[in-house]
C-alpha cells in the first residue's frame, strides 16, 4: 500500500531542501503532493539556496524552480499519511495562511507523521503544536521553539531529533538523518 505525503512549501523554499526530500520520498514509492498557498497545479515557486560562505549568517542565492504538482486549495489532509515542511524564507511568511496552519495541526491532532526542517518548525510554532515536544531547528529559531512550549534541542545539522510522530532536522545536512526517521514513521520499508 502507498504512502501519501503532503509537502508545504512557498517562494524561496530552501532548494536542497524540497528538491532532496521530494526526490527522496518518490524514489522509495511515496506519493507526494506539494503545495503553496495562492498557487495551483503547474504554477512554479522560486527556490533559494542558502550557503556559508564567511559571514555570521548563510547568504541567499536564487536556487531553481519548482513546478507546484497540487492545487493548494483541492487539498483534503484526511486523504494523507504524512506532512513534510520545508525550510528556507518560505515557512516565516506561509504559516500567515490559516490553512497552512489547520493542515499542520491535523496532522498532530490525529498523530500521523510530521517531518520538519530548519525554518519549516516556524509553522509548527505558529500552529501551537510543539506545547511539550522535544525538537530542533536551525539554531536562529530556536528560540521560537522555546517560546512555543517546546524544547529546543541543540543538535549537529546532520542529525535529527524523534518525538512521538514528529521528526525534525536543524539544516539540509540532515536529510539522511530525518528522511530514514521519517520512513520509519511512515512505515515505509526499503529493500
């Protein structure tokens, strides 16, 4: 039986950071659907990538596009077994969408997997649903995390933090971490 996993994304998602989890997921046989508020099927979304290259923070590079491959508005959570939140600039501006915000809680309210990574915990925070969780995400929204009611784990960027259906990363060096974690959440078995 196919797994079915929703992905929340919007202009300048971290392009490791779709593109890598996107890709993954298909190959292992997970159908996903990725979508951003105000777009549609074949709409396309502008990616970022974000490098350290000196300075105290990453710098922001125009990544590529992304073709959206779902109406964000057909979208009905029931009809899926998981949520995937991408990092980049796009979580700090889509969690402003009540939807985003309903879609995320359904997914903690009926306990199905959650996969969250650097700055996609921005929706978690502004869904209130880390009240008593233990997660990581980039360390600049930890004290998000913190604020929200969670516990903000300090982590290497290749590893991943579990709690109970929700698995988090703090950067894209962690997509091994979170996406083997996530599998197992899903149920998915490979080879």
């Amino acid at each position: 039986m196919s797994k079915k996993v929703l992905m929340l994304a919007g202009d300048f998602v971290e392009d490791y950071e779709i593109m890598v989890p996107y890709q993954a997921l298909l190959a292992v046989g997970v159908e996903v659907d990725v979508v951003c508020p105000d777009k549609k099927k074949g709409d396309t979304i502008a990616t970022a990538i974000h490098d350290f290259v000196g300075f105290q923070t990453y710098v922001e590079l125009r990544g590529h596009n992304f073709v959206i491959n779902k109406t964000f508005t057909d979208v009905k959570v029931e009809d899926y077994d998981g949520l995937y939140v991408c990092g980049g600039r796009a979580p700090e501006y889509i969690r402003l969408n009540k939807l985003v915000l309903d879609f995320t809680k359904h997914f903690f309210n009926t306990n199905k997997p959650v996969a969250a990574i650097c700055h996609g915990i921005q929706i978690l925070t502004a869904a209130q649903v880390i009240q008593g969780r233990k997660l990581t995400a980039y360390p600049a929204v930890g004290p998000e995390v913190t604020l929200a009611g969670g516990t903000y784990v300090d982590i290497a960027a290749d590893q991943a933090v579990v709690d109970g259906n929700l698995v988090t990363s703090p950067a894209w060096p962690g997509h091994p971490a979170i996406l083997k974690e996530f599998y197992k959440l899903l149920g998915v078995k490979i080879g």
